[in-house]
C-alpha cells in the first residue's frame, strides 16, 4: 500500500505516552508537536490506529500543508491540493473544524468558508461538473493554523475515540476515556498490581485499567467514519484489524482494580459501564468514602480525579476533602499515587509535595498531574 502521513492529536501533556503507543504499533514517528503525533503509515494503517490507540484523540490523513497570510493565498493554496485523490464524485465533504494560532487569519468560519469554496473549484474542473449532489459517504476536513502554516487533515475518525461505546452513563465533571487511559499509561502500573480510585465517578479510570489488562482494544466495540470510504481503506483492512483485536484479548486474567464512590447511584453507574465494557468481572466497585480508604497489601497505586470545585459552593469543602486525602495516602504505606486536579492547593492540604507534576489541558481547562511516587516492589525470587 502507499505510504501516506497521518496525524493523532492528543491531550497536552501526553505525546510521549502516544508516541510510544504508535511506536508499539510498528510505526514510525515523523514529527512530535504540542497535542498530536504525526506518523508513517498505510490506508490500513488508519484502521490500526482507530481501533488499538488508547490516547488518540482522532487519526487524520494528512491531505497538505499551506501557507497563508491572506484569503486569496489559503484559497488557492487548498485548490492546488489533490482532493480528488480522497472525495469521490458524490462524497460529502466540508471543512469541520478550524484552529487558529498566531496567524493572520483566525476566523474559523471564514477558513472554513473559503477552503470550501476551493475544494469545490478544484473538483469541478477535473470530475467536469457544475454542481454536486454530496449524497454519498461524509469526508469531513480539520485544519489547524500555526504561524500562518495550516496542516490539513482528513477526518478518519468520526466521533472523537474516547467515545468507546461503553459509557452510557456519567457522573458530573468526568474524566475522558482517552485521557484517563493516557494517564494510566503514563504510571508504571501493570496488571499485576493494585490500583485503587477512590472518586471513581462512572468508573473510567478503573474501566480503562481493566481494559489494559484484559488487552481489549479501545475500538472494538465502535464504528469510524472511514470504513465508508470504499475509495480509500479496504474493507479487508478493517476486519483484519478487528479480527487482530479480538485474537489479543485475554479476559480470563485475576486482577485487583477498584473504584470507590461516596455517591451510590455513581457507583451503581460505573458497574453498568464496566458490563457494557466486557470488564465488570475485573474491577470490583463499592460505595465507600475516601476517608475510609485502606488496603492491606503494598505496592498499590492510586490514580484518582477528586473534585476541585467546579461550583462555588463546592469550593469551601476542598480543604477538608484533600486533607483525608492526604490521610489515606499516609495509610497506603509504600503505594504510590496520581491525582489529577485543577484545584491549585491539592499539595498543600494533601500535606506533602509532589515528587513530579507535570500540567495537563483537560479539554480548555488547566490541571495537575501531582505524582506522589511510591517504593519499587522487591523482586520475586525464582520458582516462587
């Protein structure tokens, strides 16, 4: 197959857990920027990474790049770009997202409006028609500005791919499925160990764990867009990725994942999600407040987001909040801990400094990664 480049954007904060992701898929890295990997692949490639990335936010097929600093250059830059390579004579097609940073021009509407309007010059003189019917498979167009150099993309995707299709019910203020799956990756946790989040609202953290250790591909249970592209991916392509998914999937594993909730109904919705993830068997949920947090055994992690006061009222209970959690941490002898929070106060009143804290945009919203990192277990001996 012909070698294209593609594009996964990500959380800020999380390429190298992408990059190491695609590596592991036997692709090579071209490029690393702020929130997304740009990497070598193949048509099959796309559907590969749709269905086994677990940070991706989207794969993207890069149609080009151009540079402009006025409309008259982006119109013509976008109609010199081989479109017709991509969108068949009836292909729905629109641009459906634009950024803009730095540049000149940033209005997305206009860079949406003009880059149309290009594709359209440039399909009407080489498929020799006036007007197109657009009734047939969507191929939707992301353009990111950057310094006046735009890089546009081709949406394979669809639907972001933290939409895993097993979250049907969510508490307030959650977590993505991407997000939580990049952070867990980000910890040296493996399947053999504990991992505990006491505010485990609709189960994501403990869901997306399961899911790492049962090897379940993020997209085996969803659709994306591109497997209406008969122009471009193979139908073969797409089984054979879904097929390679399914023979990896080991769910008969022990495992001691778990997610605590103060609120029941929560706890009782993080159950329904882990079943319609094929993992309910793996985690074990229970209501349970964070200061009634202990486990006997060491060597555990935490990997938790607790709420940070997304409403004023809620604000005045953070101290105290932070403060069990700081206890329970002093409990957990020897385990390590992750929190993620916007709550810029978390080490004071958790009563220790972080050993690392990396910044992470969660969506617009600015948080913290505070890494409290834990002894290494000793080694087994041999035969044991």
């Amino acid at each position: 197959m012909e070698r294209i480049e593609l594009i996964a954007p990500c959380h800020f904060g999380m390429e190298a857990v992408l990059k190491r992701e695609i590596l592991d898929l036997g692709y090579d890295v071209s490029k690393v920027e702020d929130g997304k990997i740009t990497f070598i692949g193949d048509m099959e490639a796309v559907c590969y990474a749709n269905v086994f990335l677990r940070s991706a936010e989207r794969i993207l097929i890069k149609v080009g790049t151009v540079h402009a600093e006025t409309f008259d250059e982006l119109f013509e830059g976008t109609k010199a770009l081989p479109w017709e390579q991509y969108i068949p004579e009836n292909g729905r097609f629109w641009v459906a997202k634009a950024t803009s940073i730095k540049s000149k021009l940033f209005s997305p509407s206009d860079i949406q409006s003009i880059m149309k309007k290009a594709m359209v010059e440039r399909l009407k003189s080489l498929y020799h028609k006036e007007w197109f019917t657009e009734d047939g498979p969507s191929y939707p167009i992301r353009v990111a500005f950057m310094k006046d150099e735009a890089v546009i993309g081709l949406d394979t995707s669809g639907e972001s791919l933290h939409k895993r299709g097993y979250r049907r019910l969510t508490s307030k203020a959650p977590i993505t499925e991407t997000l939580a799956s990049a952070l867990i990756l980000f910890t040296p946790w493996k399947k053999d160990r504990i991992l505990v989040d006491p505010f485990c609202g609709s189960g994501t953290f403990p869901i997306e764990a399961a899911m790492i250790a049962a090897n379940i591909a993020p997209g085996m249970s969803r659709s994306f867009l591109a497997e209406q592209w008969s122009n471009l991916v193979p139908k073969k392509s797409w089984y054979n990725a879904m097929d390679e998914a399914q023979e990896l999937v080991d769910d008969k594993i022990e495992t001691d994942i778990q997610g605590y909730d103060i609120d029941p109904n929560v706890v009782k919705a993080a159950r329904e999600n882990a079943r319609l993830a094929g993992v309910d068997h793996l985690i074990h949920f229970q209501q349970r407040p964070v200061s009634a947090l202990n486990h006997p055994k060491k060597y555990g992690f935490v990997i938790t987001n607790p709420p940070y006061g997304e409403r004023i009222e809620e604000k005045a209970n953070l101290p105290q909040l932070y403060r069990e959690i700081g206890e329970a941490f002093q409990r957990l002898d020897c385990w390590s801990e992750y929190v993620i929070t916007a709550y810029e106060d978390a080490e004071k009143y958790i009563g220790k400094k972080a050993d690392k804290n990396r910044k992470i945009y969660n969506g617009m919203m600015k948080t913290y990664f505070y890494q409290f990192l834990g002894p290494r277990p000793p080694r087994q001996k041999e035969g044991k």
